[in-house]
C-alpha cells in the first residue's frame, strides 16, 4: 500500500484515540481507565480499522488508497484506450486488474475490475488525466507509455483508434514525437507470420493499420523496456551519473548486504541485480562506455 493508505490508518488510529477520549468523559472512567481505552482504540484502528473502513468504500477510492492519485488516472487512461475501438473486453478487463492486483494486492485488483464495470466510459478528457502524471520524472512517463501501449495489445490487435488514443496520451505526457515512436517499435510489432513486409514505426508517421496481425510484450508493464528507468535515472543523465547510479544500486542489493534478510527478500535481490547488471550493460552498449 502506498503512503495515501497509511495515512488512512494514521487518521482511523487518531479517530480511535478522539472517540477513547469521549468515552472516558461519558463514562468516568478516569485517569488510567481512559488512557488504556485511547492505546486500544489506536492500536485496533490501526490494525483493523482501515480494513473495515475499506469495505464500504467505493472502488475509486480503494484504486486511489492503494495507488495514489498516479494510479487512478492510468487505470481509467487504460479504460480510454481500450474504448477508442468500442467496448472494454473481458481479456482487456483481465489483463487490467491482473496487472494492478499485482502491483498492490489482489483486494484492489477486484477493485479494479468493478471500477471497470461501474465506469465503462471516462469522462474526463485525456488531457485532465494526464495532468497528475506529467510532473513525474521523464523514464516514468515513457514507462507509462510502455504500459499503455501493451495494454492497447492485449486483445491481439492494435488499431488506428487506439493509435490516436495513445497520440494524445504521449503530447500531454510531453514525451516527444520521436520517442512515441520508438516505444511503439519495441511493443507493436508487426506478426511475420501474416507476410506483410515489416516497416519500423519509427518512421511510419501514419502508423499501422489496424487489418494486421501483431505480436506483444507477455509480460505487461515491465520496466525492463527501459534501462534508464531500471537505474532510476533520467535519459539526460549523464556517463558518471550511470556508473554512480549502477554502482550504489549493486551495493544495495549485494548478497553481502541482504545476506540476513528473508530468503525471498534475497531472492528478489538476486533478480535485481540482474536486471540491473542488463540495463546497466545495454547502457554502455548504446552509449559506448567502458
């Protein structure tokens, strides 16, 4: 859960210690008595409290709980892109809420799926939902873009609509013509199996047409897409920049360092470094560093 959920349970704890309070003065129950009630209303408001308060409230606000303001507006950008073509498909729904109950937890997974049945269609505008992601460092919004345009494939096609979509997404996410291009190269390419000749879309200012087969990324939304944003760097970061960030990154998940953790922590850390020794190679490779 992000810091918007524990802020919850921070205020639910507060609350509990308010309402303790209340009813040692109804009560009488002194001193000491009232006391004890605020310890246990504050540590049962903070433990249960939010679990119960998260029950009866809306999907909306569980999605924005758990992943924050960013989260909500790329769930329904998501929404906008599979509706450019018509309605969202129970494989584009799937695909959707596996991806965000991966992220935050299965509950706001099926949250998301019910925020998708409530809300078929979004009415905000494009350009109001890309407001709270524009600020966010540039390797975050191409990982975006990443993730959009995979989820604009999951349905085993990608058409002009849906190109559009994703064309007023990446001007307001200020990611450059160029750049959407690229990302679209590296996710929609075109089936060799159909026999159509293949043309890079980064420099087909027209796109595909949405006739033609394609395969996609499996894995959804992974950040491996851009080394950069592996390395928690900008695309403008400079050689030294890249070796201190490659450098501080290995230190922090070295076997060495995690070696009394969980076994599962040290696991995770052992995949890190490997994505992290993959990106920071392929840096060197395109920049020439030795």
């Amino acid at each position: 859960m992000t810091t918007f959920y524990n802020g919850a349970k921070i205020m639910i704890g507060a609350a509990g210690i308010v309402v303790a309070l209340i009813i040692g003065l109804v009560f009488s129950l002194g001193g000491e008595g009232t006391v004890l009630l605020m310890v246990l209303l504050y540590v049962l408001g903070l433990s249960v409290g939010p679990r119960v308060v998260f029950e009866f409230v809306n999907p909306a606000l569980k999605i924005y709980l758990a992943a924050g303001p960013v989260g909500l507006a790329f769930v329904k950008l998501s929404i906008k892109v599979f509706t450019a073509d018509g309605k969202v498909s129970a494989n584009e729904a799937n695909k959707l809420k596996k991806y965000i109950g991966r992220e935050f937890g299965h509950e706001i997974g099926g949250a998301t799926e019910l925020f998708i049945k409530k809300h078929p269609e979004i009415e905000e505008s494009i350009y109001q939902l890309c407001k709270p992601l524009s600020d966010m460092k540039m390797a975050h919004r191409i990982s975006i873009m990443y993730q959009l345009f995979a989820m604009a494939a999951s349905d085993g096609k990608y058409s002009d609509n849906e190109e559009q979509v994703l064309q007023k997404i990446g001007k307001y996410l200020h990611i450059g013509r160029k750049r959407f291009y690229f990302i679209k190269s590296k996710v929609i390419i075109e089936d060799e199996a159909d026999g159509a000749s293949y043309k890079s879309a980064q420099n087909n200012e027209q796109g595909y047409s949405s006739g033609r087969g394609f395969n996609f990324f499996q894995q959804f939304f992974s950040a491996a897409n851009d080394p950069f944003f592996i390395l928690g760097l900008e695309h403008s970061a400079t050689n030294e920049e890249v070796k201190k960030a490659y450098r501080d990154l290995v230190k922090k998940y070295h076997p060495d360092v995690t070696m009394n953790r969980s076994e599962q922590y040290r696991k995770t850390g052992e995949i890190k470094v490997q994505e992290i020794n993959e990106a920071y190679m392929l840096i060197k490779k395109l920049r020439g560093i030795k």
